[in-house]
C-alpha cells in the first residue's frame, strides 16, 4: 500500500467529536452575540494582498500566504494573500459597504485565518477566530455590552474567568507623566510582557528603548500599585493629577465600573456569574491600533493565558481612508477556551453521540421492518441509524459502542412477530421489549 | 479620501441578510443529515500539491489555486493548494484516519472550495460544498438514505424538485450491447451533454470520439426511451438481456426503488412530500470514479440546472493506497439553492432580524433605565439592543427600520415614573404602554 496520505504541517482535520465540540463552543457564543443584536458577516478567504500588507508589521507581512492561480506564471507576483485576522478584513468592509450599513454597526464573525508561523504545540497555522464588534459609536455602552458577553459566555460554559482591564488613555497619561510622553508604544510593548519575563528584564527592555533610569525609577510605582480597584483608581488620580489624557482613562474606566455595577445580576438566570472584573495597569495589548478600554480574560483554574481579548480603537478604518470611526470589540480564542473546557471536563456529555437510537437486525425482512421504524422516529425528529446489514449481531453492537450511540433497538422475527423491538440501554445494558408508541416516548 | 479598497474577483462578501439566509439553508440541511446519523467533520482550507494534483483532471490542475509562504522564495514551487472540492479531502481523510474510524462512517462536511475559474454570473472562485457521504458499505440502504434525505430537505425548504436517477451499470451495459464496451467514458461523456447540446451535436462527439455510424444508430432508440419508469425498465431489461452488468445496474435500481416506495410518508409529516422521481438513461455526470447509482436534482419551478447531485463509488480512496472501498454521497449547491429560495420568495420572514426589540431613549437616565430592562429580557433568552446613545429619536427609529427590528420601547421621563416603556410595533405603528411583565408576555 502507498504511503498514507498527510496534511501540511500547522492545520489540522477535525473528526466528528472535536466538531461537536468546537460547534457547542461557537454555538454558545453565537446565541449570547445575538442576544444583543450582533449580526454575522463572512469575508473571503482570499484578499487583495494590497489589502493585507503593512497592517500587521514587518513580522506579519511575513507571515502571510500568498496565492497563486495555477495559470499564472511563477514569475509573477502574486497578488492575493490568506486573510491573516478578522480585524483588517473587517475595517475593508465597513469601508467598502459603508453605504449599505446601519451605524453603529454591530457585527460578528467566525471564520479561519492562517498565518506562516512556524507551528508548535498551541499553535497553528490554520485557526478559527470569533470576532463581535461594535463601530460607529464612542458610547461607553460598547464596552458595557462586552463585558455583559464575556460575562454571559463563561456562564453559560461554566469557566470561571477573570476579566483584565485597562486603557489606553492611562498608559499615555503615564508615559507623560514621567517625561516620556513620545515612547507611549515602548512603555506599552514593554510592560505587556510583565507576565511572562519579569520586571527586572522589563526594566532592562525599557532602557533599551530608550527610558532612562530617571523614567524607569518613576515608573515603578504605578507598576507596583495594589489594593482593590478602587484604591487604584484613587492613588491615580493623584499620580496622573497633571495628565489631561490620563484623567479621562481613569473617567472612562470608572464610568464602564459603574455601567458594570449597576447591572445587577437578574435573579432569572439560573446559574452565577462566573466572572471578576479587575482594573490591570500592566495590561497593555500589543496591538497599536487600541485608543481606549483594554480587555483580557483569564480563565482561573487553568493556566493557559488569554482565553479573550480586545480593545476600543478610534481609527481602524482610517487606514482604508475613513478616518474617526471608534469601535470597540473582544475576540474568543476557540483553540484555547476548548482546551480548558478539556482540561477541566466541562463539555456535556450529550455532545458524545447525535444519534439517539441504532437498529440492529437479524434479516433482511428485519431490515425492512427496521426502516418503517426509523421513518416513524425520524418523523418526531429523533436521530436515527439502521445498521445497513443484518451482519452479525457483534459487529452491529460494536457499531453503536464506537459511535457512542446511547439505544439500540435489536430486531429479530419474535420483535416482528409481535410488533415491537428489543430496546437495549447501551450505558446499563438493561434490554425491554417496547412498542413503537413506546419508543418514542422513551426517547 | 483614498480608493475604496475592493476583494478579489470572484469572491463575496456576505452581509448580515445573506447570512441569515445561507444559515437557514445549512441548518435546515445539517438538521437533515443528523436525523440520519452523519456527523460533522472539517479538514484544513490547504492540502498538499501531491494530495490534489491529478484528481481532477489536466483542466482541474489547471484551476488549483497554490499557496505560498510568504518566507519561500519566489522560485521554489508551492507545496500546498487550496482545496477544489470536498471529495478529494474526505477520501484523504478516510485514509488517513481509517484506524480511528467506525465504518460504515457515515460524515457530512459544509465547507468552501477555491477554483481559479474564470469569473462570471453565478460561477464564484470561492463557494461552499455541502456534502454527505457513507462509505464502507455496499448496501443500497445508503442509495435509500441519501434519496430520503432530498426528499426531506426539500421538504422543508418548501422546493419543488425531480430527482433523476441512472445507474452507471447500466451505462457500461448499454456500451457493451451496441458494440464499444471500451467507450463507456466517452459515451458518458457525450450523452451527459444532451439536454445543454441536443441530440445531433451529441452524435457528432460520438462519432469524434470513435463511435462508428452503426454504433451511434443502436444508441438511438435507447436515448429516446420514454414513458413510465416501470415501462422503461422492462424495455432496458430486453435491450440489456446479453449484458451482465447491464442487468446488475437495473436490478440494483429496481431495488431502490422498491425500498423508496415501501417507505411509504408518515402522516405525522405537516407538509407533504415535494419529491418526484425520474429514471433518467440520459443522466450520465461527468466525474469517472462514480461506479453505480447517480442522481442530480432539479427545482421544478426555477430553471436552474442541478441544484443536488451525486453517486455511488467503489473506489474513491484507491487514489490514496486504499482500494475497493465502496461509498455513496451526494453535494447540495448551496449558491444554488439560495437563488432559487429567492426567485420564489421562499426565505421566512423572520429571517429579516435577529433583534426582536430597540430600546430608545431620550436622555441619560433613560438610557441607564432601559439598560435594566434590557438584561431583564436577555434573561428570558429576548434578543435586545438598546440605542447606544440618547440622540434624536428620528435616528434612533431609523436605525430600527434599517435592521428591521420589529418592537421599540421608547422611554421617556413619564414611562420611567410609572415603571413602563411606549412599546411600538413598527409594522402596524401601534402604540401602548406596557409594564416589564407586559412586555415579556408580548415577546
């Protein structure tokens, strides 16, 4: 036999389970989206390549897949490249579509991108990402809602999470306060990495780029504030006391506090919130189109970082000649929120099997039989299965254990004979004689 | 204000109505396969070169879309390939995952394909698949299903279609019978071409393609086989009675036939059946590793072309080092599907919004106090969008009427001292005041 057949390195198939699962995942985000009026787009796979290069830096312009049609000489450049986010296909068409659109626009999208990343463990070059947005408005309502989403998301998949939050404003009133009002983006990219490397590599990244020690002593303790989120917010009201900029982070975080609060929980849902909301001043998102609010979630029982993240930006469709439209929008990792829910065998059981019942039978007049049955079930839109052979009984029980199919309805000339099937709980294995009628009100 | 920025030809965006409306089409079918037991799988958008090419033949490989890394230098040939179809992917991931798999493996797959066709109305460089196959097993309870499973799509899409059904046996005794047993493909070919080309251009390919003049005469009388189905069926058998596999392929349609026929609809379906069924000896499809029964779909009230098609195969994973392994699928066109949904004003209504309900304000306060209702409804599973802003009411009603939100609650200074909101019905213009529970019980 040939050599088996692969995929290329980074993508992956994915089998009948891993797809009820990525599909309760996404369906569950889905229907919390569209609670609050969010509505789906799709874009192509493909875009201009003058639509993706220069958007996401050096690094990103290198990342892309470029296509090439089969026709095309080798020697021509291609020109379309594989969408490398959602973000950027998503400012080119609000711009293009502007006219068709109702703002503010509330849109979602879930879809794959690819990126020329070498792969490794977590990471892939084929991934889904799950993108709502709102643009076309500045009111702070935007950030209340997704706050609401992610709120309402980690409930109804039982995660407990932490949502990081910080803005972009109070990052600039920073940077300006200790006398480095132009390295904003340095200061940003640096302590984004407090996490991972540690404050004292932080430091040193800092001076590299140009802090001096002065500025890096000044810095350290609004790195070092703690207390409730309330005593951070007052400590920097004095430390930003002289920063316009900085007071109206502050204002606006308070305002989202607030909003948040006030939303008391309803007594109508029947399970918690599973979410703490904590004010982050080391969260900084390396992304430079941010402008406001900056969102991060945590889940907090498994050690897999960002699981959510987003931001308010002022200009992301500026770069397609529409300037000053704010938006504000979050994107779920489904790789990653999938890897805790495995991690902490959180998916519902019901996702093993979407047939409910197989009928295994004894002859082909069973067989016959069998599918008066299985249109009567399907009829009250129970999942069926005949097995397509009357073969050994075995390899028919076998069937239904790979499949994890819960019933099996055995068919035999008695069953015929007195117009009922054998139905056997596969988990218990307790087997009864039952009627059609009843049939279909055990299931 | 710079050029707007444009897609590539041949691909689409998809706005918040089409993909409503292309939802509603993939869940009706998704529904449809999961009554039978098919499960959901995705494979990655590129495969390996070696995996694609020459599976389509020389013009396929010509329409292959390839993918480069944007680090390859430009003279290294590109590895990897957009998928063309769905076809390829399930019988390499058949393969390639056979030892995980219970068989008969009974998958559906809703992805897109890229071909680097040329653009025009209604052919797109990018589209989706939709397909559902069982393979492993070579009873015709699989032919049953799939026809089922027309029969129940259309049903519930509410089209009005003729199934024609052939049986590639049949085709191959029909060759041996006038005398070109070797020149089943290029007869297949010719005749498939019928309806589009009428019957004097197909006997000229035939005779291009090395049919000789009394060959091409002892085609005729088949080709002009007319009445019913049963009628046809005993002319074929006296026509065929020296070809073994000409009498295989009638047997095996006859039993498909009969096993539809016996399954006679259940009463507890609402609608009734929108199915006919057509033995169609002119039906030929043009892909050559279909072995047994074919079967393409055509609405009766749209003039369209095949909206569904498919067959049986005995050999598709031999490509790949896994050979007889019998299988039977079939594709719905999606695209399709959608125009002829819209030609006939079949699409629900309430496909038009998502949001059952704006709230509009006109000042702060009022915004905070519709904020309260509106969790309070989201609660009861109430899709809810409060205008972000307390701008001109006018505006605010727009943005209703462009999304077509059926209900606004108005709130003003009066409805929030008497704990109620102006509900507005935005098709009749009736107006009430309504309490919460009111307004719960309304939606």
């Amino acid at each position: 036999m040939a050599q088996k057949p692969s995929i290329p390195k980074g993508t992956r198939d994915f089998g009948q389970m891993e797809m009820a699962r990525r599909n309760y995942i996404f369906d569950t985000i889905k229907g919390v989206f569209r609670l609050y009026g969010f509505q789906q787009i799709e874009t192509p796979a493909m875009e201009n390549l003058s639509t993706l290069m220069g958007k996401y830096g050096e690094e990103g312009d290198k990342l892309l897949f470029r296509i090439q049609n089969s026709g095309e000489k080798a020697a021509l450049a291609p020109e379309k490249g594989l969408r490398y986010d959602l973000t950027v296909p998503f400012a080119r068409y609000v711009v293009q579509h502007r006219e068709e659109l109702s703002f503010p626009f509330k849109r979602f999208q879930i879809q794959p991108v690819w990126r020329a990343d070498r792969p490794q463990k977590g990471r892939y070059r084929e991934f889904y990402q799950c993108d709502v947005d709102v643009i076309g408005s500045d009111s702070l309502l935007g950030e209340l809602e997704l706050i609401q989403i992610v709120e309402e998301v980690y409930r109804r998949l039982g995660i407990n999470v932490c949502l990081h939050i910080n803005n972009r404003k109070i990052l600039a009133g920073i940077a300006e306060v200790i006398g480095a009002p132009d390295k904003m983006i340095d200061i940003t990219v640096a302590i984004d990495k407090l996490d991972k490397i540690g404050v004292e590599a932080v430091n040193a990244e800092l001076k590299e780029r140009g802090l001096n020690d002065e500025q890096i002593a000044a810095l350290q303790p609004i790195l070092n504030l703690s207390g409730s989120t309330a005593d951070k917010l007052t400590a920097l009201k004095t430390i930003l006391a002289s920063s316009e900029v900085g007071l109206k982070g502050i204002a606006e975080l308070e305002e989202v506090f607030e909003l948040f609060n006030s939303q008391l929980s309803t007594s109508l849902n029947s399970k918690p919130s599973t979410l703490n909301i904590e004010l982050d001043l080391c969260l900084a998102r390396g992304l430079n189109y941010y402008t406001g609010a900056i969102f991060e979630v945590k889940a907090l029982d498994a050690q897999i970082g960002s699981i959510t993240g987003g931001g308010r930006y002022d200009n992301l469709t500026g770069i397609f000649g529409l300037p000053n439209v704010s938006g504000v929008g979050i994107s779920f990792g489904a790789d990653r929120i999938y890897d805790v829910l495995t991690e902490l065998d959180l998916f519902p059981k019901e996702l093993q099997s979407t047939t409910q019942i197989l009928f295994a039978t004894f002859g082909d007049a069973e067989l016959h039989y069998a599918l008066g049955w299985a249109k009567e079930l399907r009829a009250h839109d129970i999942a069926v299965e005949v097995y397509p052979e009357p073969t050994k009984m075995k390899k028919q029980m076998a069937y239904a254990d790979d499949k994890k199919i819960p019933y099996v309805a055995i068919v035999g000339g008695n069953e015929m004979e007195t117009n009922t099937v054998m139905l056997k709980n596969m988990a218990t294995g307790e087997q009864k004689q039952v009627t059609l009628a009843e049939l279909i009100g055990n299931l």
